[in-house]
C-alpha cells in the first residue's frame, strides 16, 4: 500500500505537466 501511495502523488504531478505541455504543443 506504501508504494501505490508514493506513486500516486509522483503519477498526479507528471499526468499535470503533460496536460500542460499539451496546449502549447497543439498551438505550434
């Protein structure tokens, strides 16, 4: 159970920066 908590935060944050990069990648 340790893990999945631990690697939740980590896959919520990456998951985030995609969503981010993700418009500006459309715009060019």
């Amino acid at each position: 159970m340790r893990e999945i908590v631990f690697i939740a935060p980590v896959t919520v944050t990456v998951a985030g920066s995609h969503l981010r990069l993700m418009p500006k990648a459309l715009e060019v």
